[in-house]
C-alpha cells in the first residue's frame, strides 16, 4: 500500500471531524501523534522570472470581477477575469514595480486560475 501523505492543514481537518463525532481524547491525540509524522507542508516552487507576477496574483487575490449566473434551481458567481484597474494602485501599494513582462505573466496566472475554476465547475456537475 502506497505511503499517504497529509498536510497539516489535512490532520486539523482530520482531528475536527473526529471531535466532531465524539471520538475519546485519547483517539484523537494517538491519531495526531500518527498523522504528525507523516504530515508534510507543501513547497511551491517559483522560477525567480515568475516571482513579481505570483506575488502580484497573491495581492490582487480579492479583486476579480465576477457574473452573477443563475436558473431556477442554482445560482452561482463566477470569476471573469481581474480587474486591471485595480493592478497599478495595488501594484503600488504593495511596493511591487511591474513591467511588461510581469504583466504577460500576470495574465497567464489570470487565465490558468480561470481555467482550473472553470473545470472545477464542470465537475460540480
């Protein structure tokens, strides 16, 4: 059987449904002791040319633009895209100086981000 490997944030998870179902203390801190040596914090790696755009993406985390889409039985948001009026300011804000070229990125991480949304909506389905 292949090794699972858990994120921390997978083990509190884990330790709040077993509270949540009543599981004795001592379950639940003998499933910690067990989880925290396979728990692991994933690493994102980033090609320094990418950095300025990541932490771009990271800054202007809540300005998308959204729709509103909606039938009788379901309604929901859905991201469009960023909103470039908001990047300079933030940019700004943020002590970040963008160029050309870290916009280019920028909008490739805006139109992969849309990508991954848009496939998880159709597996919602």
């Amino acid at each position: 059987m292949d090794e699972v490997s858990w994120t921390t944030a997978d083990v509190d998870r884990v330790l709040e449904d077993m509270r949540a179902m009543g599981a004795p203390e001592t379950a639940i801190a003998e499933t910690r002791a067990r989880l925290a040596q396979q728990a692991i914090d994933p690493v994102v790696v980033v090609h320094p040319s990418n950095v300025p755009a990541v932490r771009m993406l990271m800054v202007l985390a809540s300005q998308w633009r959204t729709v509103a889409l909606g039938t009788y039985s379901k309604a929901q948001l859905v991201r469009v895209g960023l909103d470039y009026g908001s990047i300079e300011p933030a940019a700004r804000l943020a002590g970040l100086a963008l160029t050309a070229d870290d916009f280019g990125r920028l909008r490739f991480l805006e139109a992969a981000c849309l990508e991954a949304w848009a496939e998880a909506r159709r597996l919602e389905r």
